[in-house]
C-alpha cells in the first residue's frame, strides 16, 4: 500500500510517501480501506516528535480515518467486511490502509459521504465530550469559542447551538466569523479589532459568558478568563498559540474553573461517555443541526501540503485527504 511515512522526528517537510506492507488487525482490531483521512495540527506536533504519544518508527500520521472494514481480528464482533466505519485512531491513517480498535470505530450512518465521515471523530467527539460532560454546558446558557472557524472551533458552534446554548464566536478575521455565523453563531468578535473581554461583557450585559471553549491558548486564554461571569468554566483544549499561566486568585474570585479535556483520556477511562457523545453526535447529524465544513480535498502525495495549510493558519474548517484521488 501506499502510506506517508515518517522515519525519524523532524518537519512535516521530511514525510514521504512510501510503498509498505499493509498493517495487520491485532485481535481487537478492524483493518480498514481508507477513503478519506482529515489532517489535524497535532499531526505535525506528533511528527516532531513533542506529542504525547511516540510511535515506534516507522509510522503514518493521522489520527482519524473513515473507510470500508476489509479485514478484523479474531475478538471482533461489531464490524464484518463490507461495513462502511469511521475512526479514532493513535497514528496511521494517512495511508491506503489503516488499522483501528474495534471500541474506537463507529459505523458510518448512510446518507453520509466518506469525506464528511472522516472529517468527523476529532472535532466533533472533541468539541462534545468537552461541553456536555466537562463545561456541562446547560441551556440558555452563554459560550464563547476561540478559533471558532477552526476545525475544532467550527464543530464547538455548532454543538453549543444543538445544546441550546447562546453562542459567541471569536476570530482573527471577518470571513472566519462569517463562517462561524453560518454554522449558528448568535454573535462574533474579532480579536484582532476587538478587546474581547470587553466585546464579551458588552454582549453580555455585563454578567459574562459561562463557558469558554479554548483550543488557542497563549494570551487568548487570560483575556477568555477576563470574559467569564460568575461561576464561568473555561475548557482548556489546546494550545496553538502556546500554554497559558492561570493565576489561582483569578478562579476564586468569582468561583470559576479553569478545566482541561483531551479526547484520548476519555477513550481510556470513560468509554461510555464516548459512546453516549457519538450517539448524540450522528442524532444531531441525522437532524441537520451538524453539517462537517471541509475546505480541502486533496490527495495523499500532499498530504504534507494539507498540514501546512493548519499549521500556517491558512484554512478554516476541516482538510481531509483522499488517498485513491489523482494529484
């Protein structure tokens, strides 16, 4: 098969694509035909070697693929040949074929093209498991989501929406924050122009937004705190923009949280949370209220192309890559 590969910690720049053995399902595992592959940044922070997890080299990057089940090991009894899946995968899914835990695949729903599907699990699981079971985000309720033209971002507007939540999207430029106003956001804020903690009291009355989803970090995250009202939660996502310092004094004051939620833990130790998060995700998906923005498609020879175009901020929404598409 065909795989981008990479054989030692460096710049995307040094991925190249290789002719490899397909991988082989362990017991608990489904072999899957790729035919769409998103790009995300912790792509190109896994490659450089600083991500949480080290794969043994080589490897593929790529942490969520959608495909048809071509193979399964011997403990699998979900998923047979033929089905039409996405998943969450550790590495790997930028190549022919991928490898993924029968427990972190989900069937496709019909209706739903391949592209969409691996668009899908990151940010959307992402966003919801961090709102619903971390923000506990109620109805009626204000949220403000950074970079919300993001890949991530984009999926938080529109969760918060389903949720019943007024939401305010913040954004570096006034076509990012019409993208985000298309995907349901009641206000924006440009952050570049703006003050945002005082665009966000002036939207708010004065009392604040309780929940603030946060996957920029860096100086982003203390004028977000300055945005929160009483009892405010702010869900620490990533940080793209660099690792904030929280002064402990800044919580009590009015009670606040400052909470952080990486979708892997919950793969590890609250499994079912993840399943009810998916359940509520393709409900939502099945309804209208969830509609995957993807502006790249692009094949597997340049897939290093498609993480750029995150790492350099030149894209809004999702980028997947296709990996049986001509160059």
């Amino acid at each position: 098969m065909r795989a981008v590969m990479c054989r030692a910690w460096g710049p995307i720049d040094d991925l190249r694509i290789e002719d490899v053995t397909p991988p082989e399902p362990a017991a608990d595992e489904v072999l899957i035909s790729v035919r769409a592959t998103a790009v995300n940044y912790a792509d190109s922070i896994m490659v450089a070697g600083r991500y949480q997890t080290k794969p043994p080299f080589p490897f593929s990057p790529g942490l969520e693929t959608a495909g048809v089940v071509t193979g399964r090991g011997a403990g699998v009894t979900r998923f047979t040949p033929g089905d039409r899946v996405m998943a969450i995968l550790p590495y790997g899914g930028l190549a022919e074929f991928a490898v993924a835990k029968e427990d972190e695949t989900f069937r496709v729903p019909d209706g739903m093209p391949f592209e969409e599907a691996g668009a899908f699990p990151i940010a959307y699981i992402s966003s919801h498991v961090a709102l619903r079971w971390q923000g506990r985000l109620e109805p009626g309720e204000t949220l403000l989501v950074l970079g919300a033209a993001g890949g991530v971002g984009l999926t938080a507007v529109e969760i918060g929406r389903a949720m019943g939540a007024r939401v305010i999207a913040a954004a570096s430029t006034a076509e990012k924050l019409a993208v985000a106003r298309e995907r349901g956001a009641d206000e924006t804020v440009d952050y570049t122009a703006d003050n945002l903690s005082e665009r966000v009291l002036a939207l708010t009355g004065g009392e604040g937004a309780d929940v603030c989803f946060d996957p920029v970090g860096g100086a982003l995250s203390d004028a977000a705190l300055s945005s929160l009202g009483w009892g405010g939660r702010l869900l620490l996502i990533g940080f793209v923009a660099g690792v904030p310092q929280i002064p402990a004094n800044r919580l009590l004051v009015k009670n606040r949280s400052a909470l952080g939620c990486a979708l892997r833990y919950y793969r590890w130790h609250e499994p079912d949370k993840l399943g009810m998060s998916v359940k509520e995700l393709l409900r939502w998906y099945a309804e209208g209220k969830l509609r995957p923005c993807i502006t790249h498609r692009l094949p597997l020879d340049q897939s290093v192309e498609a993480i750029r175009l995150l790492t350099d901020r030149k894209a809004y929404g999702k980028i997947v890559v296709l990996p049986g598409r001509a160059g």
